[in-house]
C-alpha cells in the first residue's frame, strides 16, 4: 500500500449567510486544475466557467497575491505576470506548504458570478492509504450553488423568490428549466463526485 499525504479542506461561500460550505479529502499530489473540479461537483456547479485560486498574504504591510489560472485565460490587467502560474502544473504541495502563518487561500468561479470560496486546511496527514475512495465529500452545510444565477446577491434573491413561491421573473429567464435548490447531502454528493470530475477534466483539458 503507498503513502500519501492527504489534505481536509474546509470550502466555504463568502459573505453569505447561512453559511454554504463543504468539507473535502484529497491527495496533495493532485493538480489545482483537480481540486477545482472536485469544488465544481462539491458545491453542484457545472463547469460552464473558467476558475482559478489565489493566494494572498502580507508582505512588509503591504498585500501581496499569487494567481493560478487556466492555461486558455487572459492574463488579467491587475495579475502581473511574475505572480501567475497554472492550475494544470501546480499540485496541492506547492499551493498550500508555506511558512507564512497568515497565507488566506482562495478558489474563483465565473469571474462574471463571481464566486469566492476561502479555503482553509483543517488538516495534513500523511499515512499508507489506497486513493480508490479519495477525493471525498466528508461533510457540508446549505444549499448547491446555481450556475448563471448572479453571484452571492443573485442567490439570495432566488432563495427568497423560491420560499415565497414568487418565481415568475424566474421562469421568464430560464423557461420550464428553472434551477432547483437543492440542501446538502453527503450521499448524494459523494456518489456524483467522481464521475463529475472525470467530465470536468474532460471538458476543461480536452482543449488545452
């Protein structure tokens, strides 16, 4: 049996409220391409976008960010190119071993949505392991992110529209298809994710 070194992510929604988040398993050896399909199934999203991550910290007071992009994006204007890397060639080791205590890790979906997701390592563990169950979803909270739906303000605005039963804007926009809220569950959400990230890979990579 071969050793690994597996991570516990804690995933949570900013500034939302109630709190969306889940609580993933992974080995460090994965990619951040990878990582970031197993957020795209975790929180129910599509992978109808383009993501990246981001670490920031503190440098001599002054705010310091490194961006890990898709190879297809445009560089944007703020990203120097000295601080951009791929998400395809760099693996969980390298995003997240550092020495600064005060590093705050971020995942980014839909720049148009906007969604941001701090991600937080509750934990590292290294130990003789078979990967056949790993990644895993081990525990999560509210409801799965909707695609196209208008970021953080544009989901609680559906939730609200949703519990009042008020949904005819909704049904002018997207028709009989209308999204489905749909509450967290740690089942469901790990008998999807594998098969989910083998289509995200498929549909990210494929056009590299």
């Amino acid at each position: 049996m071969a050793t690994h070194t597996i991570y516990q992510i804690e995933a949570k929604l900013d500034d939302f409220q109630p709190v969306i988040g889940r609580t993933i398993l992974i080995n460090a050896e994965r990619s951040l391409a990878y990582l970031g399909y197993t957020l795209i199934s975790a929180f129910g999203l599509e992978g109808s976008h383009l993501f990246g991550f981001q670490k920031s910290f503190e440098l001599f007071n002054h705010q310091q960010s490194y961006y890990y992009l898709l190879p297809e994006m445009d560089l944007p204007e703020f990203v120097a190119p000295s601080k951009h890397y791929s998400v395809m060639e760099t693996n969980l080791n390298q995003f997240f071993s550092s020495s600064n205590l005060n590093n705050q890790f971020t995942f980014q979906y839909d720049f148009g949505d906007n969604w941001k997701i701090s991600l937080n390592v509750e934990s590292i563990e290294t130990k003789e392991i078979l990967l056949h169950d790993i990644p895993r979803v081990t525990g999560g909270s509210g409801y799965g992110l909707i695609e196209d739906i208008g970021g953080n303000s544009g989901l609680h605005e559906y939730i609200e529209a949703f519990a009042s039963g008020d949904l005819d804007h909704y049904y002018q926009i997207f028709g009989n298809q209308i999204p489905h809220l749909r509450p967290f569950s740690l089942p469901i959400a790990n008998e999807k994710l594998k098969p989910e990230i083998s289509i995200l890979k498929r549909q990210y990579e494929d056009n590299e």
